[in-house]
C-alpha cells in the first residue's frame, strides 16, 4: 500500500518512543528519591510494564546507567572542573564542599553514588573513582598550603560526605537552612590557619 509505514518501522518507533517515556520517568522517579526507587513505580510512571523496563535497559542497573550521566554525572563533574579553576586554595575548598554538600541535599540519587549502593555498575563505581582522585588532589593542596588543619586528610572527607549521605537518605532530612549553616559549621571545624587568619 503506498505511503504505508512497515511493521518493523513502527515496531523500531514505539520501541524508541518507550525508551524515551521509560528514560523520563526514571530521571523524575531517581531525582526526588533516589535510585532505590521501585521499578513498579518508574514503570507506572512512563506507562509501560515493569516487563518492558528489562526488555529496554536489562534491568535496574541498566536504567540507573542509561540516566545517571544526566542526573549525577554532568553535574558532579562541572563542580570538579570548576573547583579546579579557582586559585585560592581556601576559596577552592569552600566552593568544592558547599557545592558538593548542595548537590547531596539537592540530589538523592548523588547519596546513593556515594554510598556504592550499587557496587556492580561500572559507571557508578568510575564517578566514585573520579570523586575520590578529586579529593585526595584538593585536600593535599590544601594542606600544604595551610588552608586546612594539617591532620585532615582526604578519608576524612570522605568519612564526612558519607555520612551525610546516610543521613538525607535514612534520616530526616533538615530544613534547608539548618543543613547550610551545619556546613558552614564544618568549613569552620576544617580550616587551617591561613584560611583563619584570613577572615573566612
């Protein structure tokens, strides 16, 4: 029949059609909690079956890594990249763990990379690896500068970012302007003289 549409083609477009609606729910159902979320949910969501879900992606893992480059990924490493930029050691440090502390109140599925809670996806355990190397690069500029006490080290941030993350992902989470004034708390806690002495 002239004009008529194949099978396969129309097979190929709602494929990709379900694929994208399965992709949107995802990120909405990941972004407001977290990527434990109940696949029942993000299936109901986009309007398929939970069925077409592991036809599409495979499963959980496969979905978390076809999203989590737009829900964690590209935000994380904008805040790396930038903290790179700034040439003050103490002014890096404040703007790296203000923004990285706002990303983890802002971003359940970012707590859910930090805690590993998915250990078998590569990708989430390479943002891990890239978050680490960040740290461990920061904090021993910091401490050589004299921008941080000299007996923090990089596991103690992670020690800190950890839990936090366990706290907004298990606990109750504080009202905004609790959480930014804790924060301010704890660059006070770390700084080191220089940073002091500077009037921060």
């Amino acid at each position: 029949m002239p004009g008529a549409v194949p099978p396969e083609s129309r097979l190929r477009a709602d494929a990709r059609r379900n694929s994208e609606q399965i992709r949107s729910a995802a990120i909405g159902a990941f972004q407001g909690q977290g990527l434990t979320v109940p696949l029942e949910q993000v299936a109901e969501a986009a309007g398929v079956s939970k069925a077409t879900i592991f036809n599409r992606f495979g499963g959980r893992i496969g979905l978390i890594e076809a999203v989590i480059e737009e829900l964690v990924s590209n935000e994380l490493f904008a805040v790396i990249d930038h903290t790179r930029t700034i040439e003050d050691v103490g002014e890096r440090i404040t703007y790296y763990l203000t923004a990285l502390r706002d990303l983890q109140y802002r971003q359940p599925a970012f707590n859910d990379v930090l805690l590993q809670t998915y250990p078998h996806s590569q990708q989430l355990m390479e943002i891990c690896r890239a978050g680490n190397e960040a740290n461990e690069g920061l904090i021993a500029a910091a401490r050589t500068s004299g921008a941080l006490r000299p007996e923090f080290t990089a596991d103690d941030l992670h020690a800190l970012v950890v839990d936090t993350a366990l706290a907004l992902k298990h606990g109750t989470r504080p009202p905004r302007d609790d959480y930014d004034r804790r924060t301010h708390y704890l660059l006070d806690g770390i700084r080191g003289r220089s940073s002091a002495s500077g009037g921060q």
